[in-house]
C-alpha cells in the first residue's frame, strides 16, 4: 500500500513543484525520531508521516512545538494540533466484517502484527467488535502473527480445529491477507473453499494473485492528493484540519457465501 501511495503522492506534488524524499522506520518508534531528525536536517519545507501510534508521539508533540508543518497519512486523531488524511478504519473494518456475516458467517476472527503494533490496525479491531457485537456474534481476541505483514500457520493452526474454529478471517492489512492465504494453502487449507479471507488498504497487487483477494479498499489516489493539498496548506500557514475519506469492499475470490460441508474440520 505505501509504495503505490508514495507513487500518487510524488505526482501530486510534483504537479505543485515540489520533490519527495521517502524514509522508512519498520513501524519502529525508536527510528522515527531519528528518521523525522535526519529529514529536517535536510531542510524539507514539510513532512508527511505515518507513525506507529498518533495519540502518544513525542516526535509529533516537538514537530507541534518547534511548529514544524506535517500533516499525518492514514491516522485518525481526535488532536487538533495535528493535520491528518485517513479513512475511516473504524468502520472500514466493520464494513468488512458484515460482509462476511451477510454472506452466513458466524464464526469470524481477526488476525493482525504483534500487539497490534499500529493504532490503525486497533481501531480496526475495533471495528471488527462492533460488527460482531452488533449482530450478537462472539467477538474472538485478535491472532498475533510475528510481524505486521507476514502470516506464520504455526500461531493460526491451534484455531483452525474443532466445532468452533473459524469459517472466515479478516486481516489487519493486505499483504498480511496475502501472506496469510499463501500460508493456508501451503499446508491444505483451500481459500476460500475451507476459510474466507479479506483484507484491508485494497492494493493492486490482490487482484493480481489466485484468488483475487477480497478488500477493503483505501482511494489511494484520493488520499495523497489530500494529504499534499493539506500539506502545502499547513507550509502556507493554514490551521491544522483532518479529512476523513469513504472506502468500500472490493469483492474477491478469496471469499465465499459460508456452506457448512465446505467447512468439516479434518480429524
């Protein structure tokens, strides 16, 4: 999702005259300081971030105080000091989940990084509890894969057993849905004839993949025109403003109307 992100913003600003320079922290909060320290010893005009945790960031609360212009990608904050461009993951997820549940599924989970290392993947854990509480279905504790994109069967297979294992999942993000599916089909599971799968940001690369993969899908192109527009408006000295954008399923092949005999745990 961020490199086809990174590409709409680079346009959008480019069209405005202005260049990106793109740093990374690995969804580290220990690196963000130094990477936002190493872009302002460069002399940007702004910043554009997306951090691990909006609500509680000492780098955003100096940016604040030094009155540095940043605007915030794909965070939702209740901060009025800060700029942010975001959908809804809230209810995206919940749009999700009721997806799956109109299609008969009653036994849904969630799976997403460790600890739900970002406050995006928590509000869509969120998101999934609303819409399983709303319709009176058992909202499961999150599955904790080992990293934030990659899917490991060893933490899945214990809850894969058993008259109350789950018929579909949603995932955190894209590239963990597809890691996840890999994964599944590696070791026997057929996706979706044995387990539904969906996931969230609705990257490109899911409907390049057997099966095309079922999302939540982020207007990406929508979202970096934004963020660039708010961004130069905050260099321009404009009061911080936060948008929030729709987003929508994408159908896929990687979900399927729930069938009981499709769903017999092997012994």
């Amino acid at each position: 999702m961020f490199a086809e992100q990174f590409q709409a913003m680079e346009r959008a600003a480019r069209a405005r005259g202005y260049n990106l320079l793109l740093a990374t922290t690995d969804y580290s909060a220990e690196r963000e300081s130094a990477v936002v320290e190493e872009l302002l010893r460069q002399r940007v005009d702004g910043l554009v971030l997306t951090v691990t945790d909006a609500e509680h960031n000492r780098v955003l609360e100096s940016l604040v105080s030094e009155d540095t212009p940043f605007v915030l990608a794909y965070h939702q904050t209740d901060n009025e000091d800060y700029s942010a461009v975001s959908v809804d993951n809230r209810a995206g997820m919940a749009l999700a989940t009721q997806y799956l549940i109109d299609a008969g599924h009653q036994r849904i989970a969630m799976v997403a990084g460790p600890v739900m290392q970002s406050d995006r993947a928590r509000l869509r854990y969120e998101g999934y509890r609303d819409a399983m509480n709303e319709r009176g279905l058992e909202a499961r504790p999150v599955i904790e894969m080992p990293a934030h994109t990659n899917a490991e069967f060893a933490a899945l297979e214990p809850l894969l057993r058993g008259p109350n294992a789950p018929s579909a999942l949603v995932c955190s993000n894209d590239l963990l849905a597809i890691s996840l599916i890999a994964e599944l089909r590696r070791h026997g599971w057929g996706v979706p004839e044995r387990l539904s799968v969906i996931g969230f940001d609705g990257i490109a690369l899911g409907t390049q993949m057997h099966p095309t993969l079922c999302s939540v899908v982020q207007p990406i192109a929508e979202l970096a025109h934004t963020v660039i527009e708010q961004l130069l408006a905050r260099i321009a000295g404009a009061a911080a403003a936060s948008h929030c954008l729709p987003c929508h399923i994408r159908p896929g092949e990687s979900t399927q109307p729930y069938q009981e005999m499709l769903h017999v745990q092997p012994q």
